[in-house]
C-alpha cells in the first residue's frame, strides 16, 4: 500500500514513478531497440532461408538426366490403345493394331433345382496355371452353396472367386479364375468313391480344357490380349504389355483386328522447358527478396532488414558468379546459360529468357542442354552444393539465426534484471521520500507551535 504525503502535501507516487521510469527509459529503450532489430533480423534469416529451399527443389529436378529424357507418346487412336513413354524410351514410329483383349475364364455348371441341392460327396482337384488344390466335399455339406464356401476357403486357393448365380435355368455354381491370360485356366477333376462312401454324382463339375466334352460350360475363356507390333505378334496375360518397345508401356482398351494405329515416341521438350523455366522463376524469386533484404531507400530512408549484412551479400556475390561459370568440356557455344539464350540483367541480378533460342536449342541439342544442368558438374548440381552451405542444417544462415536466438535471450534476461533493479530503486526511492515527507510533516507542526507561542506574547 502506498500513499501521498500525509503531513506535508509532497506527492511521493508522483516523485517515485517519475523518478523510476527516468532510471528506466533509456535502458529499456536500449534493450527494446536492440530486440526489435534482432527479431527482425531472425524473420528475414528464416524467410531467406525458405526460399533458398525452395531453389533448391527446383534444382534437384535438373541435377538428374530423367528432366531432359522425357518422351511423349502420341496415338493415332487412343480409344483403342494407351501408351506412356518412359525416359528409356527411344524416338520412334511404331505401328500397332489391337487383335484381341486379354479375358478371365469363367466356368459354370449346369442348372440345379436351387443353390441347397446336394450335388454329390468326394474331392475335387483344382487347379489354375502352376498351382494345384483340393476341396473335400462332406456329406450334409454337399450342396451348391457350400461347394462355393468350401472352394473360397479352401486353402492353397489362389484367387480363384466361386459364386452361385440363380437364374431361370436353375442355380449354377460359377467359378471365376484368378487372372486373365489362358494361363489361368481353371481344370477340375471330381474324384468319389462308392466303396468309401461317396454318394452323389460330384463329376458335374468336372472340366477339362482337353476334353471333347465337359459337364462345366464356358462362358468366358480364358485368353491372352494379342496385338501385332511392326509385323510381329505379341501376346500378353493382361491387356497391358510393358515390354514390347523398350521403354514403353502399352495399355489395350478394345481390339479393332487389321485397323493400324500409329505409336510415335517422340521428346518431351515441353516437360524440359518448364524445368527450366521454374529454374529462373524460382532464382528470380531468391534473387528479388535478396535485393529487397539488401535494399535502401534514400527517400524514405528505410534500409531493408538485412542491408549491409555480410552472409547475404556473399551470397547474392556467389549466385552471380555460379551463373557466369562455364561448364568444362561442353562445346564452346553451348557452355554457358548465356549461351542457351538466358541472362541476368545487370541492375536487379534478374534472369531473362530469350524463348526463341532456347526453344531452337531445345529442339536440336538436347543432350547438350542436359550435360549443361545436370550430373555431378552441372550447373544445377553446383548451385545445390553451394547452397547447402548456407541453408544447411549447419549452413551460415542457420548458424546466424542461432546467434540471433541465444542474443535474444540475453536482451529477455537483460529485461528481466532491469525489471528487477527498477522494482529495488522503486522500493529505495519510496522508503526514502516517506522519511522525508515525515520529516516535512515534523517541521510544518513545529512552526505552527511556534508561530501560536510567538503570537501569545505579544
């Protein structure tokens, strides 16, 4: 509790608060600035950091030769057939025609009165490509729909599905194969014995693709996609065929026998042009927030967060120079991104595109334009490894911010001490104007005493 001069009328708050925040000002003054400087500084730290990062992602994409082998596939009729087009793939003309479409097998058997009817006891033995099983049929589990269940469950099954559909003929158990392709074909062979008890006549779904006759019907065979490649036949499981053409994948949708369909793999030059137009994007973008960092302004006389700051002059120092390098061995007028048709502008640092030459290089010396960005000495791989030792995890901004971060501290304990003393100067200040304002309050009774004894006798 505090209170004004009881006796004197001398404002002690007043004195003391005025006298504290004087001590105070030009401490906190000093310590306020220098946090506002330095969080600002960390902001601008974290800030370039980012956007390095994110030219370095741009780099990694032109660091590999995959960024200018990319290769188009154009067909003539895509409803029929797909094609993609690896970085293996070689340029070419390929002419194709859709024979037949791969199919999975479905077998079903004849009608039964209803999917409870008892069909017969035994064992069948399944067998579908290189994989073989068997199901044993029991007595009161004999009927249509538990032939199903038990084919589903049974073990060593490798994917093939049994159903039972009801239809106006009757029930049929209907088995459908694992995978397309005449590899995947279904044989089964019921075997019962009358001696050991067996009863029925389980043989009704028996099949047997060498047969001349079979109690299990086809309904889709089982059939391998055929296309005819350049003169040659090819067959396939599935309807896709990943290794007709080196590099190529070819997918079939419908066949269309005799109709010829033109493949051409040619190179993905646009896929390669917006690499390297997100590489000057992105160095434009590192290279503006660098300027405004560095920047000045006579007339307003604002300098931007990181002007004169060493690490990012130096860096702005070594884009440039990374830029102007030429690449060892390559020809003499294609070593250079001047060369290639993209140059920095002399006053903001900015890299501008001539789109014209860079398309007729594209076009034409592609692999060139390769060997210029990517492997171990190529321009993107040199700017990546210069930039990992400033945005690094050990990089020299980060170990700046760390600097920025431990005197940041220091300026919280600084605020937290001066606190501390004020709070000790408050309390000084107090006990010594409350003496004082007592000491007033003594001499103010005693003239007054005084002055009445003064009075009385005259």
């Amino acid at each position: 509790m505090t209170t004004n001069g009881l006796g004197s009328g001398l404002d002690v708050n007043s004195l003391v608060t005025q006298l504290v925040q004087a001590e105070r000002a030009p401490a906190a003054s000093r310590i306020s600035s220098r946090e506002t400087k330095v969080q600002s500084r960390l902001s601008a730290y974290g800030s370039l950091r980012s956007t390095v990062a994110e030219f370095q992602a741009t780099l990694k994409k032109l660091q590999s030769e995959s960024a200018f082998k990319a290769r188009t596939a154009q067909v003539s009729n895509d409803t029929l057939i797909e094609a993609t087009a690896g970085t293996q793939a070689a340029t070419g003309l390929y002419n194709v025609s859709v024979e037949a479409l791969a199919t999975t097998q479905k077998l079903a058997s004849s009608g039964f009165a209803a999917a409870t009817t008892s069909v017969g006891t035994g064992r069948l033995d399944i067998s579908a490509g290189t994989v073989n099983f068997s199901v044993d049929i029991a007595a009161g589990k004999d009927s249509l729909s538990d032939i199903r269940d038990a084919i589903n469950s049974a073990s060593g099954n490798p994917g093939i599905r049994a159903t039972v559909i009801n239809a106006s003929t009757g029930s049929h158990l209907v088995l459908t194969a694992a995978g397309s392709g005449s590899a995947q074909g279904i044989t089964i062979n019921a075997v019962s014995d009358p001696l050991n008890g067996d009863t029925g006549d389980l043989s009704q779904l028996n099949y047997n693709p060498a047969a001349s006759s079979n109690p299990m019907e086809v309904k889709t065979p089982a059939a391998d996609a055929r296309i005819q490649l350049d003169g040659f036949t090819l067959t396939s499981p599935t309807n896709t065929f990943s290794s007709a053409i080196d590099g190529v994948t070819l997918v079939v949708a419908k066949s269309s026998p005799g109709e010829n369909i033109t493949i051409n793999i040619n190179e993905d030059r646009g896929s390669t042009r917006q690499a390297i137009d997100q590489f000057v994007a992105s160095y434009n973008k590192l290279q503006s927030q660098i300027n405004t960092l560095t920047s000045y302004n006579p007339t307003t006389k604002v300098a931007g967060q990181l002007q004169g700051d060493a690490v990012t002059q130096r860096l702005a120092s070594v884009l440039k120079s990374e830029l102007n390098t030429t690449l060892a061995g390559a020809s003499l007028d294609l070593d250079s991104l001047a060369e290639l048709g993209i140059s920095s502008q002399a006053k903001t640092g900015a890299l501008t595109v001539d789109t014209k030459r860079l398309d007729a290089v594209l076009s034409t010396r592609m692999s060139e334009v390769s060997s210029l960005f990517s492997g171990s000495s190529g321009l993107a791989s040199r700017f990546g490894k210069m930039l990992d030792g400033y945005a690094g995890t050990s990089g020299v901004i980060e170990s700046r911010s760390d600097s920025l971060r431990s005197e940041a501290k220091s300026l919280t304990a600084q605020k937290q001490a001066l606190d501390l003393r004020m709070t000790s100067l408050e309390t000084r200040y107090r006990k010594q104007f409350t003496t004082l304002d007592s000491m007033l309050a003594g001499l103010s009774n005693t003239s007054s005493f005084l002055t009445q004894q003064l009075a009385k006798l005259s």
